[in-house]
C-alpha cells in the first residue's frame, strides 16, 4: 500500500521492522550526545538492517 501511494504522496516512518526497510528509499539515524542533544544523519540500507538486527537481539 506505501508503495502504490509514495507516487503521490510521501512517507516518513519510525520502525524495527524489517521488511519496510526493502522498500525504504533513504534512511537516517539519529543519535544522541552526553548533553541529550539529538542529531541526524543519513545511513546506508546496511547500517539500518545492523540496527534492527541488533534491537531485535534484545528484545
């Protein structure tokens, strides 16, 4: 269903799931600094599946 409406419209989600990560364009993390201050940066495909990889092992 994403697939079929990001030609009209555009989507920004939060998720562990593995599978939104195929059909993701781009990806960011955000991550935090000894003050809780966030940042954003773009990452690769890879270093997002690492991510929920690693989140699921913890769960």
């Amino acid at each position: 269903m994403i697939h079929e409406l990001s030609e009209t419209a555009q989507f920004i989600t939060t998720t562990f799931r593995p599978e939104m990560l195929m059909t993701a364009d781009k990806f960011y993390g955000v991550l935090f600094d000894n003050q809780k201050v966030s940042s954003i940066r773009a990452i690769r495909r890879e270093e997002a599946q690492e991510f929920v990889d690693q989140e699921a092992q913890v769960q």
